[in-house]
C-alpha cells in the first residue's frame, strides 16, 4: 500500500495552523488490495481533496456505517472532492466511495469508478452558493447516491452508469436558481443493465429539472418534483419491462415527458399547477399509461403503437383549458377473450377539449367524461373490431359543448354521446360497419344531434332529446341493410319545436321511427328512396305539427322508388297539424300509409304512384269528434289500390283521386257540412279497368261527388 500525503498540502497546514481562513488541500493515491482513505477538511477558504486509488477491495469511507470517506465543512469558499476508483483497462473491484461537504460557500464531487461492485454516496448540504455532483460508474452492480439540499445559488447532479443491476438515487430539497441563475438539475444516464433503477426528488426547488435515460431490462425511473417553478422531466426508457413515474406538484412551467419503446411499460405522470405538458410516449407491447393534472391550461399527449398488447391510456385534468391527445395504433389482441385496448379521459372545467384516435387495433375503447361548459371531445376508431366509444359532457351551466365519434371499418362497434344543458352538438358517423349500434342522448333545448351511417349491416341508430324547445335530430343511413333509426324528442314544458329528419338511402329491410311528444310545431321528415321493405312511424302530441314522409321520388326518370314501403302517422291531443305521405313503387309489392289525426283544422295528403296492391287509409276525428279537417288521397298510375277516409265532425273534406284499374275508394263522414269527392279514370277500356267508389255520409247539408272515366265502374254515395 502507497500513501502519500501532500509535501505542499502540509506546509501549508502547518504556516496557517490555526487559521480559519487556511487553504487546504489533501490528496491521496493508492494501489494494491484492500485499501482504505479518509480525509477530514473544515474551517478553510478553500477545501480540495483527491483520492486514487487502483486494485481491489478499494474503499472510501464506508457506506454501510455512513462514515465519510471525504469529509469538508465550514468552508467559505469552493470545496471540491474528487474520487477516482481504477482506470480504463485496469482492473478496480469491489469499490466504495463517500464525500460528505456541508455548511461551505460552492462545494463540488467528482467520483469515478471502473470495475465491479462500485456504490458511490455524496451528500451537499448547506451550500450558500452552489452544489455539484458528477459520479460515473462503469461495472456491474453499481449503486449512486447523490444528497443536495440548502443550495439557493443552483444544483447539479450528474450521474453516468454503464454495466449490469445499476440504481441511482438523488435527492434535491430546498434547492435554487433560477431568476435565470437556471440549475437545479439531475440527469442519469444508465446503459446496459439488466436492472436499472432511478429515482430522482427534487423538492422546494425553483429551475428543476430532471432527465433520466435507461437503456436495458428491467428498467424502472422515479422523478418526483414538488412546490417549484420551472420544471421540466424527461425520462427515456429503452428495454424491456420498464415502469416511469413522474409527478410535479406547485410548478408553473411544467413539462414531463416519458418514452418507453417495447414490452411492458407503465407510465404514470401527475401534474398539479398551470401550463403544465405531458408528454408519454410508448411503443412496445403491454402498455399502460396515466396522466393526471390539476390546474388549467395543461396539455397531455399519450402515444401507444406498433403491436402493442394490452395498451391503456388514462388522463385525468382538472379545471379549465385543458387539452388531452391520446393515439394508439397497430394495437393487437388475440382471440375474443383478450383485453381491451382502452383509452379513457376524465376533464374537469371549462374550455377542455379531448382527442382519442384508436387505429388498425381489436377490442377498442375509448370513453370521454367532461363536466364543464365549452367542452369538446373526438373520437376516432379505424380499421378496428370490437370497438367501442362513449363520451359524456355534462356542463353544470351553459353547455355549448361538442362531441364527435366516428368508426369507420369497425366490426361490432358502438358508440355513444351524452349532453346536457344547452346549445351542444353531438355527431356519430359510422362507416362500413357491421353489427353497430350508435345512439345519442341529449337532454337541454337548441341541443343538435346528427348520426350518419353508410354501408352497415345490422346496424342501430337512436336519437334522444329532451327539452322546452328547438332541439334537431338528423339520422342518415345510405347503402344499409337490416336498419332501425329511430328519433325520440320530448317536451318539458311549452316552447319552440323539435326538428326530426331521417333519411335512408339505396336500403333494405329498414325502419325509421320519429316520436314527439308534450309539444307544439315540430316538424319530422322522414325519406326512404331506393329502398326495400321500408317501414316509416312517426307519432306527434299537441299541435301546430308537421309531418313530411318521402318513399320513393318522381322527380326522376325513371321514378326512384320503394319496394313493400309502410308508413304510419298518427298525430293526436292538438288542432293544426299537417301530414303529407309521398310513396312511389318499383315493384309488385304492398304499399300502404296509414293516417290517424285527433283534433281540428288538421291536413293529410297522401300520395301514391307507380304501385299495386296499394293502400291509404286516413282516420280524422275517431272517437272525438273533429272540426275543419282536409284529407286528400292520390293514387296514379298503378292497379288493386285500396283508399279510405273516415272524418267524424263538422266541415270535413275529404278528396280522393284514383288513376288505374281495380281500385276502390271508401269515404266515411259523420256529422254535417261535410264534403266529398271521388275522382277515378281506369286506364282500359274492358272490364278489367272498373273502379268502385263509395261514400256514406250521416247527418245533413253533407256534398258528394263521384266522377268516374272507364268501363264496368260503380259508385254508391249514401246520405242519412
């Protein structure tokens, strides 16, 4: 062993013996097996201390009893420490390292150590200045420990590791700059573990910021960052089975960002103040990351791709203007059974706003939870079976929110949008589905909802809106098969009108149903073209409402029209209502349309072209007598048509007009200064052609007309 003690230290030591302004210097070399140093430094201006040493079983100071191997105090000036254990292509096993520097002005630690079994602790406490630790550790099993506290001037804390089942932890607390003096920093870097661990506390700081990159297995990061200012955390993981934790607490200027590429990572970033950014980044399979953030204005973007397995994604922001991204992409699942690929977004405020996009993945959800005003929340779900996407916005006042799904190639998908208050939007767009299901829920006035759905099977759209007034719905289905839209709008209390409009195009086997209840002048229309057996309800309460149905059209050539179309409208407990049925065939099959109004002043017209075995059937009055009511039914160009009107009250008119062979009218009114008339022109001239017209009238100053063009018709007017 080789100890050597400083010819210059020494004089030193002994011309300023005493002397609390004494420069002191110590260096210490040694080589050989089991060697220890130590050196003791206070009470100086300056403070310098070097330890080499180079063989086995080094040591410098003892961990395990916290003895210090460098010890420096009370020093007012620098301080600086610096170990190094073996050197490049020199062997140094089984090294320890300890500096301990308190109470001085700017202290500094420098350890180096190469070889296996290092473990390096330095601890700074009371820096009036500045603190400085830089360890460097290149073996296997290395541990570095870094304590800074009380240091106002600025922190640094460097620590490098290169071997196998390395873990590092600094600690920073009460720590400074900024006022752009900017340290307070901890960057480690660990490569080729397999069992990496760091852990960095940064605390009661002002410039923080931390930057931890582990490359290899196992990996596991820690950053915790409470009441500073300007933080900022970046941790990079590139390995396997690797868990990030970040959390910042009172920042201002917060930034986190965590990436970690292949298997199992885990990634969970809290932020607490405004203007905070998270950032988490993970591609590799099984990955599941959280963000939470308290405050306004933050923003938080979770990226999760390339074949992932079991892929989730969690953020939660709390208060207002706060922005949410989360993409997972190329996300794969095995068989049925497997877990959900989920992403799911909780916000908290107003002026928030969530964007999820889930593509080319199985078993997909994505749901959206926002409780404030001003809220908007896109989903986007492509290429993915299995899906499901459900957003909730729930403003306490105003509303003013927005809520958009699409799914588009999905497979056994459903969506879901759910509003209250006022003035929201919702739309659902659902293309090249099967097995889908979308329903919107809307609960407020001036409320609009839209779903579309385009090439689907099997597929279910519903619309429900509740309020005093002015809400719309649109339903649009195109090129569907086996569909049911259906439109439920209710009244609270008297208002402005609800607005239905549902569309189904180039379909087969489809249903539209509109329900408007406990309210005055809403409109539904409802258009079927091109369709197969299409079937159209649609039910109003109170009065003043309108009803347009469209089966086909004749505004084309040829006619675009339906096949076994069936339309029922039935408006009760009002006066002035307004139907009007518009059915146009293709086929052989049964048309039919089937009115029923309850009250007065109401208006039916129903129109038929192009059809056989068609039928119309209109019911003004039933069991309530009606007064004022118009019935018109038209039925052209077509044979075996059926038309019946059946008015109870005073004042009615009912017309009806027939163009074809084997049709028969029937117009039944009860009560006085009724009018009737029957108009019907057979297209032969054989028996084949004949019509039949009937109509009963009871009561008296009733007018019946029948005029009929053909062979072989007959007409019966019956007058009590």
């Amino acid at each position: 062993m080789k100890f050597k003690l400083s010819v210059l230290s020494l004089a030193v030591s002994l011309a300023f013996a005493g002397s609390a302004l004494a420069q002191s210097n110590a260096t210490i070399d040694q080589e050989g097996s089991g060697n220890y140093a130590g050196i003791d430094q206070s009470a100086a201006s300056t403070a310098n201390a070097n330890v080499t040493q180079n063989g086995s079983n080094n040591q410098v100071g003892d961990p395990g009893t916290a003895s210090a191997g460098i010890t420096q105090s009370n020093v007012t000036g620098f301080s600086t420490a610096n170990v190094t254990q073996g050197f490049i292509g020199a062997p140094a096993d089984n090294n320890s390292a300890t500096i301990g520097q308190s109470n001085s002005s700017a202290v500094q630690t420098d350890i180096v150590q190469q070889g296996s079994g290092n473990t390096a602790d330095s601890t700074q406490a009371g820096a009036s200045d500045s603190a400085f630790v830089q360890i460097s550790q290149d073996g296997i099993a290395n541990t570095a420990t870094a304590s800074q506290a009380a240091a106002t001037g600025g922190t640094a804390a460097t620590i490098t590791q290169t071997g196998t089942g390395q873990s590092v932890t600094v600690t920073q607390t009460a720590v400074g700059a900024d006022g752009l003096g900017i340290p307070t920093s901890a960057t480690i870097t660990q490569n080729v573990g397999p069992n990496n661990e760091a852990a960095v506390t940064q605390s009661t700081s002002q410039g923080v910021s931390a930057d931890v990159t582990q490359t290899g297995d196992n990996n596991q990061a820690f950053v915790t960052q409470a009441d500073s200012a300007t933080s900022a955390a970046l941790v990079t993981q590139t390995g396997s089975n690797n868990f990030a934790d970040v959390g910042q607490v009172g920042s201002t200027g917060s930034s986190a960002g965590v990436s970690q590429i292949q298997s199992g990572n885990q990634a969970t970033v809290f932020q607490a103040a405004a203007g905070s950014t998270a950032d988490v980044l993970q591609d590799g399979t099984d990955n599941l990351a959280t963000v939470g953030q308290a405050g306004s204005g933050h923003q938080a973007l979770v990226i999760q791709d390339l074949n992932s397995d079991q892929a989730e994604a969690t953020v939660g922001q709390f208060n207002a203007d706060n922005t949410a991204t989360v993409l997972q992409s190329n996300v794969s699942k095995a068989g049925p059974a497997a877990a959900a690929t989920s992403a799911s977004v909780s916000q908290t405020g107003t002026g928030n706003a969530t964007t999820i996009t889930q593509d080319a993945s199985q078993s997909v959800t994505a749901t959206v939870n926002q409780a404030g005003s001003g809220a908007e929340a896109n989903i986007t779900q492509a290429a993915s079976s299995r899906s499901n996407a459900s957003i909730t916005q729930d403003p306490s006042v105003g509303g003013l929110t927005i809520g958009d799904i699409v799914q588009d190639g999905a497979q056994r998908s459903n969506a879901s949008i759910s509003q209250s208050n006022l003035d929201n939007q919702a739309a659902i767009s659902q293309l090249g589905t099967v097995n889908s299901d979308a329903t919107i829920t809307q609960s407020g006035d001036a409320n609009l909802g839209a779903i579309v759905q385009d090439t689907t099977t099997n597929t279910n759209a519903v619309l429900l809106q509740d309020g005093d007034g002015g809400n719309f719905g649109v339903i649009g289905q195109t090129n569907t098969q086996d569909a049911l839209a259906r439109v439920v709008q209710e009244r609270l209390a008297p208002g402005g009108g609800h607005d239905a409009f549902v569309t189904q195009t180039d379909s087969s086997n489809v249903t539209a149903r509109v329900v408007q209840n406990n309210g005055a002048e809403n409109l539904a229309t409802v258009e079927q073209l091109s369709a197969v057996n299409s079937t159209v309800d649609v039910t109003q309460n109170r009065s003043f409402n309108n009803v347009a149905v469209s089966q086909g059209s004749d505004g084309s050539v040829p006619p675009v029209g339906t096949q076994d179309a069936l339309a029922t409208i039935t408006q009760r407990g009002g006066d002035h209502n307004d139907t009007t049925v518009f059915q146009y065939g293709t086929g052989p099959g049964l048309t039919s349309a089937t009115v029923e109004q309850v009250g007065n002043d109401n208006i039916a017209g129903v129109e038929q072209g192009f059809v056989s075995n068609s039928a119309v059937t209109i019911l003004q009055g039933g069991t309530v007598a009606s007064n004022g009511s118009f019935a018109l039914a038209a039925q052209v160009t077509g044979s075996d048509m059926t038309s019946s009107i059946t008015q109870s009250g005073l004042g009615q008119i009912a017309f009806t007009v027939q163009e074809g062979t084997w049709n028969e009218a029937n117009i039944l009114q009860s009560g006085s200064a009724n009018a009737a008339t029957v108009l019907q022109s057979g297209t032969g001239l054989d028996m084949a052609s004949r019509n039949l017209a009937s109509i009963t009238q009871a009561s008296s100053g009733n007018g019946a007309t029948v005029s009929q063009i053909g062979m072989g018709n007959t007409a019966i007017i019956n007058q009590q």
